[in-house]
C-alpha cells in the first residue's frame, strides 16, 4: 500500500503516511504557464492500493480536476485498488432538485470519481448526507467534532455547552458527538436559509448560556456569517466564553474577522483545508478508518 | 434543436443562435459566495437535441467544470442527442506519455465528456490531433485559419506571405490553408522545445520576405514567445508589416505586449476566447459543419 498526496493535501498525506507507516509516492505535480495541471507519477505504481489523499476545498474547480488527473493516471498505469480520502467533499450542497432544471452537482462528481476508477471514498464531515447516496462504491462520512473537541478540552472550560449552530438533523449530531467527548451539555439553534435569496436567518432561542462557556461545533465556515450569528446570540444571552470549532474553514474574505469581531474567543479548523487555522488533523480519524473504526457521529 | 451557452462562450453562442435561427435555451449560472458553480434549466429540455457551446480557455478548470455540470444536468434531465462545441479544447497537448508515469490529460477529459452523455463533438484547431484518437464519439476538429485569412484579406496585403511558426505538420496545413484562402505563398519557421525545460529556440531559416507583408498563422498563443520569435526573425529578414492571426489567444500577462514590441502589426484572434482581440468569429465555421461542411486543414 501507498499514499498519494495531492497538490491540495500534501502535509495531511505526509501526516497519514507518517502515522500508518506506508510511504509516500514520489509525484511531480506542475501548472503550466497557461495555468494546465500536470502530474507524474515518479515510480512504478503498478499492482499497488494506493490512498490518494486530495482535498476540494476553494479553488473547488482547479482541486477537482486535479483529482481528476491523478486518479486516471493512477487506473491507466495499474495500480490495483484506489481509496480516496477527499476530507472536503466540495458541490456536496443539493441532494435533490429543489427547483426543476438544476444541476446535481453531487452526483456529476460521484459519477466521475466512480468512472475513473476509485474503489472507496472516505471524507470528513459531509454538508449534505445524502449526496453519499449518489455513489456506487463505499463512502465513509467522518466526523470531526470528535478530534475537535479534544482541541478545546485543553481551554479549561467552564460548565461547558455544546452548541450546533442550526437545528439540521446532522449539525445536532455533531454537537451531540462534541458534547460527548467533553463530557458537556449540548443544544442548537434554529436556523432558516432562504432558497432564493441565500439569506440566513438564525433564530434567538433562550439557552441556558449564562457564565458559562460554549463551543460551537460547525460544518463548514464559509462566508462565516451564520457562525458570527451564532456567536452574537449566545454572547448575547450571557455566555461567557465562545469557541468555534469547524471540520472545513473554506477562508473566503473577512469570514473570520467577522466571527472573532462577533465575540468569538478562537476560531479552529482542521486539515481538511490548508490554512493557518488548521489546528486539528483529520489524520487520525483516517487512520482509524482503515482499521475499521469508523468515527460516525 | 436548442442552443445551450455556457458561461464561457455566451455571446458566440449567441451568434450561433443568430445565424442558425435556433433558439438559445433560458438558463441560469452563477458562482455561490465560496466558489462553486450552480446551473440550471430555466425551461424543459427534455427529448430536446441540444447544441451546448463552452470553450475551456483559462481558468481551464473552472470552465472544464461548468461544461460537465451542463452536460451531466442536460442528460439527467433527457436531451435527446447532445453536440458539444468546445473550440478551444485544453488539455491537449500529450497525445502520449513522453515520460513514463505522466498523466494523460486529453484521455481523462475525453473519458468524462464520453461518460455524461455527449455524442459529438466539435473543436477548433486542436494544438494536437493525436488526442482526438481518445474519443469513440466523432470528433470533428475545424479550422479557423481561413477565417483569420478573411480577416487578414481587407488589409492590402503587399504580396503576402503566409508563414508557420513552427514547421509542425499541423502548423504548416493551417498556413497553407490561409495562403490558399489569401491567394498568397506560404512557408515555415523551425522551432523546438526542450521538453524538460520548456524552453522553445525557433531557428532563423532564410526565407523571401524582404518588403513583403506577413501573416503569421497560429494556433495557440500562450506566452507569446513562439509568436514574438517569430516575427522578430521575419523583420529581421526585412519583412514589411507582420500580421499574427492566431486561433485561441490565452491573454496570459504580457503576452500580447511582448509580441507587439518584437514589430507586430496587430494581433487577431477568434471568440474561442472571450478577450478583446477576438476579431474573428468560429461562428461560421461551426454552422457550416452542422450542415456537413467541415472545414479542415
């Protein structure tokens, strides 16, 4: 077995060949002046299972086609079982058409995946559970919050609660798998997105905040506004200190900026996207995966 | 028959719309706040044949995208038969593997065209023909040199000459087909590239040029190194004015600057970019293949 990291998750794969004590591929990966993706596998591949390690998060378009690239190089030159781990599984908002005529992005790039050849998928905390539907082959949804709220058990908490950010059936989940973890309370807010507009509206529910403090367990931070909305009410409602833990912090704009200006004490995400928030590794719950325990929440 | 035009080549497809009398069909596009494409069918195109117009200049990968969003969501939602235009066709420069272990761009591409549904497809001047070999839908690959030597035509040329920047099979077929279209001479330059560098030497041959007016015809430019060359040689011999005419202008930085200071005349290009310098449409080449008119070189 061997690892292949992609050019949108080269210190995660080292992180997972480190741990699982499986080398890594030698590739070369180049964009031309004309900005086209060139990749290379600097070895024999052949017969091997290879773990192509490639996350999607922002530019979504440039990470997927990357993979792309990758894994059809990898089916064409033999290699004899492909396992992806794509911690950020991008286009996974729509699992129907909400309106007639819509594109299932979802299930293009499952259909892709599959054509070209993956064997399994694995990712890490998935917006939209049911575009796992969509796929033929094994999908394994992780979750982070686990590894994320281990993060923060290390923050002193004081009579700590977990908070999902919207009352979606998964986000309570993932809180509820936190708050397990911290041995903590957790709750949720009430969430509305317009489908039209985009709008997000949170709703104040009355929570039982005071003094005390909170981590919010998110998803995805994307524009960061439902997070900072998050944060504001329960800041509002007394609550002392506000920690935001997200499995992917897509980094768009002054997303963070206005969460910590919200009155959030810390913003943390995880390797699922390279940037400097990146203070949790997915690594670990890989690594599990393979072995078979699978960190479901 | 219906009209699709993707994000990339909207106002060619109108054009297209235009001269076959075909109705372009309502969609809706548009990038969500962190960057994912969104598509959709603003009317019923079911049983419909569709005619979808997308060029994959840069950013390649984003356009490589909304092409095979468009293409899954028109199967997925019926169309009869589906043609795909794409004039500029990226990814084509490997029609095999150079060095061992290298990706074969074209193949994936042509795999993922073939898996969502689309039954032909039409390109313009494809910088390598060995890669339409990967597709088992018909491929037609049209030229526009003829219409860039329309162009060129209302310019008084003083006896022209038509000269290939690099002495490629391919490259000399298209300047021979604008020389026939200009009435004029056509010959050749040399060029190589380094494959491992990139670096391209094109060789000063003597050519007949002193006092003559010039048309460079080419298929790509990128860079514009090969062009600026090109003509640097030419007015070096002693040309008169050198026209450069090239079917897909990429407009990467100074591209165009660079050959303007080596003593161009004017740089043209065709709408299979969407840029200023596409004075030339593929429209017309297009619509005569439709009617069994296949204009190659």
């Amino acid at each position: 077995m061997k690892i292949v990291g992609g050019p949108s998750s080269i210190d995660l794969a080292r992180k997972i060949s480190s741990a699982l004590n499986i080398p890594l591929v030698n590739v070369r990966t180049k964009r031309f002046p004309d900005g086209e993706f060139y990749f290379k596998f600097e070895e024999d591949i052949s017969g091997e299972d290879l773990l192509i390690i490639q996350s999607l998060y922002p530019p979504q378009d440039a990470h997927a086609m990357e993979l792309f690239l990758i894994l059809h190089t990898a089916r064409d030159l033999g290699a004899n079982t492909i396992k992806l781990f794509v911690p950020y599984l991008a286009y996974s908002r729509q699992d129907e058409r909400y309106l007639e005529g819509e594109c299932l992005s979802a299930a293009m790039i499952a259909e892709v995946i599959e054509t070209l050849g993956a064997d399994a998928l694995y990712t890490i905390d998935v917006h939209n559970e049911n575009v796992l539907k969509m796929y033929k082959i094994p999908v394994y949804n992780l979750t982070a919050s686990g590894e994320l709220a281990k993060y923060f058990s290390n923050k002193n908490l004081r009579d700590p609660v977990v908070i999902a950010p919207d009352d979606e059936d998964l986000a309570r989940r993932r809180a509820k798998h936190a708050a397990k973890v911290l041995n903590a309370e957790w709750n949720y807010l009430e969430k509305r997105r317009d489908r039209y507009t985009g709008e997000i509206v949170t709703f104040s529910k009355a929570l039982e905040v005071r003094g005390r403090d909170i981590v919010i367990i998110d998803d995805i931070i994307s524009t960061g506004k439902t997070a900072a909305n998050a944060v504001k009410i329960l800041k509002d409602q007394g609550a002392d200190r506000v920690f935001v833990g997200a499995s992917h912090i897509l980094l768009l704009k002054d997303s963070i900026k206005i969460i910590i200006e919200s009155g959030a004490e810390e913003v943390v995400g995880t390797d699922s996207v390279t940037n400097e928030y990146a203070k949790v590794s997915v690594a670990p719950i890989f690594v599990r995966a393979l072995k078979g325990e699978i960190e479901k929440c």
